[in-house]
C-alpha cells in the first residue's frame, strides 16, 4: 500500500504533501525532524491521506496535490 499524505504544522500552519508506504514511521521522521524540509516547522499533525495500491497512482495524486488544481482541493477539503 502507497500513502499520500498531507501534513500541517502546529507552528505556522503551512502543508506539506507526501507519498510513503508506511504513514506513522513517516509522520513520526518528519516530526524527529529527519527531514530537511519539514524540519523547521515541527510539530506536524496528519490532515488528510489516501490510499492507493500503485506506487505510480499514489505519484500522479500526490503530482495533483501540488499542482495549483490539487492545492484548491486541499483548501476546500481542510475548512
């Protein structure tokens, strides 16, 4: 199984999209702060995954998420 995840954080409320097969490990590193991306915004909380059975389905929609069209999405998804 493949995760796509979207994670805000408690500091500045700023998203961060991923993609990963285990979601808890990868929650769990990017508030150990072992990513250099999400590190200065620790704590992170979990706001809205899905999954697929595709690795490449998982890549398009997390592709999707990032674009301008995904972003709006997200947006009308986390009021």
């Amino acid at each position: 199984m493949y995760y796509v995840y979207v994670i805000s954080s408690e500091k500045d409320n700023r998203l961060f999209k991923g993609l990963t097969n285990d979601l808890q490990k990868k929650i769990a590193q990017h508030n150990m702060g072992e990513h250099k991306e999400t590190k200065e915004h620790r704590p992170w909380v979990l706001v809205y995954s899905k999954v697929f059975t595709s690795r490449v389905k998982a890549k398009e929609y997390e592709n999707y998420l990032k674009a301008e069209e995904g972003m709006e999405f997200l947006k009308n998804k986390l009021k």
